[in-house]
C-alpha cells in the first residue's frame, strides 16, 4: 500500500521524551491563530500553554467553559468558547459565531476525546466516541472551511488503541456487541484515517493534516476505568506511579504540537505521527511500542469513511 511506504520517521531530532515546549524551539508563532479542541485538559492543556508560549493566538472550545475559564487562567492570548462536540446544533452554532468575527486558522488540533465510556447514544443514536471523537471533529473542520482559507495545518488526535479495530463498516455504532475499548479503537481509527482524506481533498488548497498517537499519559481521559485495574492493566506502579513508557501531558502534547508546526513537515501530510517523527508501520501488536496499522492509513477506507461522516453529519467543505 503506497501510503504504508511513506509512513517512514524522517529524523526529526525530537522524540518520545521530548515536550511541547522542546519542539518549538525556534518557532515564532506571533500572528498566528490556533484553535484546539480539548485545550483546556491533559495533553490539550499542554498543547495550550505551548502554542501560547510561542505566541500563538489559541481559541479553546469548552463544553465546560468554567472549568476551561479556570485551568486557562494566567495562560496569556486564550479565548473559550463554549462547544459540545456531541451537538452537531452546537458545532454549526459555534462555526458561524466564529465566521462573525472574520478570524482565521493557521493551525487545528482535534484534541477533544472520550475513552473506554459505558454505551452513550448521541443525536440520532450515534454510538458516543465516534460521534464525540469523529464525528464531532469531521463536521467542525468543515464548517472552518473557511476560515481555513490559505492554507493550515489540522491534526487530528488519534491512538495506538487504533490496534484494536478498524471501521465496523456493517455497524459503526454499535447496534449490537457493545464493547467500550472496541467503541474507543473504532474512533481512533476514524480519527487517523479522517487525517489521510482531509489531506487528500485539501492539499492542493494549502490545508494539509496529520494524525498522532500521542504515547500513554495519565490524565481524566482514564476517568470510566475503575482505578483498581490501573494497576493489572499496567498502567501505574504498585505504589501508584505512572508506569515505565508514560509520558508527561508535556511529553504527551508534543506530537500534536510538532505536527502543526513543525518546518520539517511543510509540503508533506496524510501522515500518522507518534514520538514527534512520523510513525513506522506497526511491527507488533504492542501498543506501546506503537506504529500504524495498515487500515489506520488506508486511503479507499479513508475515503469510505469521508463519505459515511458526510452523509451522517451534512457536512462536506473539501470535496
Ligand atoms: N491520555 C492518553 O494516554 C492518550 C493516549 C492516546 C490518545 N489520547 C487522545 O488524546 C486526546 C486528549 O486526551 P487527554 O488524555 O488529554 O484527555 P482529557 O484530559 O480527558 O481531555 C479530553 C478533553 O476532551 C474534552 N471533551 C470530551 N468530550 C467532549 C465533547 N463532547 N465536546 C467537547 N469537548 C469534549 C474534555 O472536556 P471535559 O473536560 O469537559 O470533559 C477534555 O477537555 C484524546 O483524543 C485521546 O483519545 C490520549
């Protein structure tokens, strides 16, 4: 698969214990503006604080805006919003408030996520995380169409738990067999490959994406697993350390923050990302090891699920 051949790192002098802040050295984003879903929680925090700190303008949307409002406080040049990604009503409401004020987007970081929750049905009965994870994210970077104009960079937060599903095309919201981590690998799946056909459709417009694996860090992302298997699923040490291979939500946000903006990678995109380089194919079925998987870049899925995501949210700016 040609896109399996250029999922090849590419030296970029960063890696797994690098943090947002390391990767932007050098970097001026004065005058830029960056808009990051869930930029006011683990990794998306730290992406803030990152993007801020190199000068960026950064517009956080907030289903939770206090809490936003708050964990901001202090970090110069934020904006909240307030936006649930679950409420397509509230998507298209939020585009058009922010169209009003004629900004525009050089860099987009789809944070925003869920994981591992009990069976939550959205809208017209959309199973949660791809509604939440994907769907949500698939009809906000349309409406920014936009305020895209002239190019940007979109990235789309995705995960090593990619390894566990690919698209149930036959029954993508899980009308039966309802499994949590399957619902959470079928949304990250749709994540990785929502960055292979944004890329596709919006490359010769400037608009190029990638998709991350941003590494295992203990944030509330974990907040549905009872804490008393953190252990048994290695996640913490006995005396409740983060574990061997964890990263900081520093270290965590850096591979969302090098791939929006990383010089190394203009000219490229539709890329899968982990470690602050563009990630392998997966050798392994290890997820700490990580890598892709071949249906995580698959352009004809990538392209499948593209129409699936604009039939079932009305939305379709690219193509
Ligand atoms: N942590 C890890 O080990 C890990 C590993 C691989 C991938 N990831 C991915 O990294 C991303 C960030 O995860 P994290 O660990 O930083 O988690 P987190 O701290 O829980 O942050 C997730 C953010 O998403 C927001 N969010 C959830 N549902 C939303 C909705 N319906 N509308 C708008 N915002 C919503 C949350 O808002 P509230 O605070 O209001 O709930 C929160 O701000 C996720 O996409 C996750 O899948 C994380």
């Amino acid at each position: 698969m040609k896109t399996m051949t250029r999922q090849r790192p590419i030296g970029s002098g960063y890696g797994a214990d690098s943090t947002a802040e390391d990767v932007l050295t050098g970097i001026d984003l004065t005058g830029r503006t960056a808009l990051v879903t869930g930029g006011y929680s683990g990794l998306g925090l730290a992406a803030t604080r990152a993007l801020a700190g190199a000068g960026a303008r950064v517009v956080v949307p907030a289903r939770r805006p206090g809490p936003a409002a708050e964990a901001l406080r202090g970090v110069p040049k934020t904006e909240v919003r307030p936006l649930d990604l679950a409420d397509l009503g509230a998507v298209r409401a939020f585009c058009a408030d922010l169209a009003a004020t004629g900004r525009r987007f050089d860099l987009v970081v789809c944070g925003a996520g869920v994981m591992a929750c009990p069976e939550t049905r959205v809208g017209p009965g959309w199973e949660g995380h791809f509604a939440v994870n994907h769907l949500g994210h698939f009809a906000l970077v349309n409406l920014l169409r936009p305020a895209l104009a002239g190019g940007a960079r979109v990235v789309s937060v995705a995960s090593a738990g990619h390894f566990l599903s690919g698209i149930r095309w036959d029954d993508p919201h899980f009308r039966r067999d309802y499994d949590p981590w399957l619902a959470y690998a079928q949304s990250k799946t749709a994540n990785a490959l929502f960055a292979v056909h944004l890329d596709a459709l919006g490359a010769a417009d400037g608009v190029r994406a990638f998709a991350v694996h941003p590494g295992s860090i203990l944030t509330p992302l974990q907040r549905h697993v009872p804490r008393a298997s953190w252990e048994a699923l290695g996640w913490i040490t006995p005396d409740g350390r983060p574990a061997p291979g964890f990263k900081t939500p520093e270290q965590g946000a850096a591979t969302a923050v090098w791939a929006a903006t990383a010089p190394l990678l203009a000219d490229r995109g539709g890329l899968y990302c982990q470690d602050c380089d563009v990630a392998a194919p997966a050798t392994t079925d290890d997820m700490l090891v990580g890598g892709v998987k071949p249906w995580a870049v698959d352009p004809e899925a990538a392209a499948r699920l593209w129409s699936l995501s604009a039939d079932l949210t009305g939305t379709d700016a690219f193509s």
